[in-house]
C-alpha cells in the first residue's frame, strides 16, 4: 500500500483516490485514465470520485488531457 504523508489535509476519499492512481501508475500523460476508470480503481462512488478528481485538479496533483468528446486523467506530482 502507498501511504504519502500529506502536506496539506485532504479528505478520505481524495487520498484513496491518489494511492489508488499511484498503485495503477497512471504518472504520465501516456498512462491516462478516464473519469470510469478512476472511479473503478479506487472503488468510490461515482460522485464522490468526481469531487476528489476536482480537488487534485484545483491543488495541481492532477492533470486532464482532452480528446475529442473525452477526458482522461494523471497524477503530475507523486505527493500530496
């Protein structure tokens, strides 16, 4: 199991979510994952799975790729 200490606090399910996309390796633009995916591996519901992808989004530990109708996600740093 990952286990990061944060450096700022986050909630349960945004840490789940983080060790989850770090034991997958999605670490690179190659690697990326979509919402489904993300919400798979971490095993959260699906709206809370969205609200820890935001959360990474706004603290600059996520990134998202956008395809044509689709986005995909990865981690940019390897810590909270």
């Amino acid at each position: 199991m990952v286990k990061n200490l944060p450096m700022f606090m986050v909630s349960p399910q945004v840490e789940k979510l983080f060790n989850s996309l770090m034991r997958g390796g999605i670490v690179s633009e190659d690697k990326a994952v979509s919402a489904e995916k993300a919400t798979s591996l971490s095993k959260l519901p699906k709206a809370q799975c969205m609200n820890a992808i935001q959360e990474l989004k706004k603290t600059g530990v996520l990134k998202d790729k956008r395809n044509n109708n689709s986005v995909y996600y990865y981690l940019v740093k390897t810590s909270l």
